[in-house]
C-alpha cells in the first residue's frame, strides 16, 4: 500500500482537531463546522478543510461534520482507536509525574511498564505497575507488548538506554531527556525540551522589549 | 526600532544551535563550520548559513564561524545573556519535577518563585524556594521581578490563573496544562503537550504498518 502522504504540519494539528471533536462530542454536538473548528483550535477554516482533506472527502458542503465520523476517522489515522502500549524509562521525579499522570488514557495511551536504574526502586510500585530493572529491557518491552517508550532518563545515560530500546523492535520514542538522540531512520522520535521552549519565549520577550 | 523579521521556523532552530555551540565551547574549538553545525543538529548546512544570516554577517566564507562570536549573537538574539527570572504556578509532580530539574539555568533560566493552592505546601520548601500561595500570584511575581511563568497547573485551573499572570504584567507563559489558553496578542505562549507528542508518534506508527 503507498505511504499516506500528509504534511508534517497537518499531522501536527490532528491531535489538536481531535481534542477539540471529542470535546463537541461532550457537548452533544451532532455537526461540526470548519469554521467552529478553526475558532476552537485558533486557526482558520480553510487550514481545517485543507487539513481534514487529506483523510479524505468528509465534510459537507454547506453543513459541515458528522462529529462522530470524524472522531472516528482522525481516530484511525492517529492509529489511536485503540489503547497504544507505552512504557517509561527512567522513574525519577519526572518519570513519577507522568506516570502518575491520569491524561494518557483519553488520549490513546496506557502505561503498561516502567524500568529504572536503582536497586531501590526495582520491584515497588509506580501508579499500580511494578518497576523492572533496566537490565530486563529488552525482554520487558517485548513481554509488555509495548509500542511506545518515553526515555525520563538522566541526559548521560540515554543514549546506551536508546539503542537497546531500538534494539528490542521499538520504532516510537518520546524523549525527554536533554539530549538528541541518534536512531535509526525508520524509528520515529519526538523531543520534548523546555529549555528550548523557554529560550523561544525569551526570543519573544527580548523582541518585544526593543519595540 | 523596527522589529526583525525572524522566521518562525528559524526561532525554534536558535536554541538548537546555541546547545551546538556551547558543545563546540566545552571541545575547545575556536571555529565552526556550518557544515558541522548541521552534522550536530542534524539538517544541512545551507539552512544553517541561511538561518544565522538571519543574525547578521556572521561567518567567514571558507573558514566558518567564530565559536565565542556566534554564543554571543545567538545567546543576545535569544534574549538570554543574563539569566532571565522564571516561576512556577503548581507544585504538584510536574512541578516538583521542574523546580528540581538543573538543566534550566545551564540554559539561561532561573526558577526565582513557587505557588500552589494547597495549605500543606504554602510556606514549605521546594528545592531552595519558599512555596507562596497562589493568592499572592500578583505581588510574587512582581516582588520577584519574575517574566516568564510556567503553568503546572490542572486543566481546570488553570485559565482562571493565567489570568491573574496575566494581569499582574507577564508577557510570556510556558503551558504545561492540558487546556489551550486564552491570552492577549502580546503575550507569547509556548504549549507542552505530551499526549500530543504520543498521538503524533501513533501516527508514524499506524503509517508504517500499512508499508
């Protein structure tokens, strides 16, 4: 089958198109308009249509979106009509936030296991899973049936972590650790960096002070 | 004065290359090509020239660019050659897990103020800061000559206080909340969305087994 080919930037705003469906469906909304999914998610409504386009012919002229079609085709593009397996690596405070963290299961994801390091933790309890050693990796992920895996891992040991998580079949990784990752091109990475995010809101304010 | 015209893209890649760079400083290389820049952050090396052109004049043709120079201009443009003052609304994992976080002032960002709403916390020590209570949001962040807020805070909550930071003077806002905020034109928001990133990663996945 060819390769859906959809823009980076549309792919990037499935998500927030989504958020913004389930929550008209909350609301009982039977249809939904471009133009009131353009107001929710602050874009226009020609960027929806454009967006929503490349799913295919879905919308009516004139009226608009089936809200549960929709729902249910963003859905399957995500690949989010059912729950997507993830682990955590690295279950230090920021490991324990998102674990702990109730939002993941609305939106697709159930954290099914969790690795660390320390002797100290290996064997209690994170949120209702048992932490492995990351010496069970390899055998871990696969028993898990883990599609996704999140690196919380100190910046310095990512890496090695990385490449065995490669190793054992992963192709997903979202990392959070301060450090770019190297991996092979068919597994597919996102970075989560605040520092980065931070340094661009100062980009903003040091602009806006020499207005 | 007039105001640069940056491109967006081209913003977010400046943290990108200030790390490079710092890397390059901690290496001791005097010069840099822009051939290595793009090896380090991976993209080509076109882009880079065109991006850091962006700065000014910068480099040298057939030698590259000044390693110490280039900190400066980039670091300048970034808004981050003092170390700008941060706070934290909510001081729950997530945040707990930011205020430990020893990253940021490597980065330029110094975590000066803590507020939550829970009375257990008001008042107690996180990580060197005295936890304030939200209700003094206005006068913290004006006392602590804070500028940019990072929200992690519950959904719920959280426009109501971003509205208070708002008020009290703050132009940028790094949102960790899942809920997309409501701000003035000349506030500058950055949106950290990990359940976004996984839906992004889902759809990669969900691409790549219909191959």
């Amino acid at each position: 089958m060819e390769r859906t080919q959809i823009p980076e930037t549309t792919i990037q705003r499935l998500p927030v198109y989504l958020r913004c469906l389930l929550q008209a469906q909350q609301d009982r909304k039977p249809v939904i308009s471009s133009v009131e999914i353009a107001e929710m998610v602050g874009t226009n409504a020609a960027q929806v249509r454009k967006d929503l386009s490349y799913l295919g012919e879905l919308g009516t002229r004139g009226i608009g979106y089936d809200v549960e079609a929709l729902i249910a085709h963003v859905s399957k593009s995500l690949g989010v009509s059912e729950l997507r397996r993830a682990a955590i690596v690295g279950y230090g405070r920021l490991g324990g936030a998102l674990k702990s963290y109730t939002g993941f299961s609305d939106r697709g994801f159930d954290i099914v296991a969790v690795f660390d390091a320390s002797p100290d933790k290996i064997g209690t309890d994170a949120d209702g899973v048992t932490i492995r050693s990351v010496d069970e990796l390899d055998a871990g992920l696969a028993e898990e049936g883990v599609e996704i895996v999140i690196m919380a891992t100190p910046a310095a040991e990512t890496q090695a972590l990385v490449d065995r998580v490669v190793g054992a079949g992963i192709k997903a990784i979202l990392n959070l650790a301060p450090v770019r990752l190297q991996v092979p091109d068919d597994v597919a990475v996102r970075q989560v960096c605040m520092s980065t995010d931070l340094q661009i809101l100062s980009f903003y304010l040091a602009q806006g002070g020499e207005r």
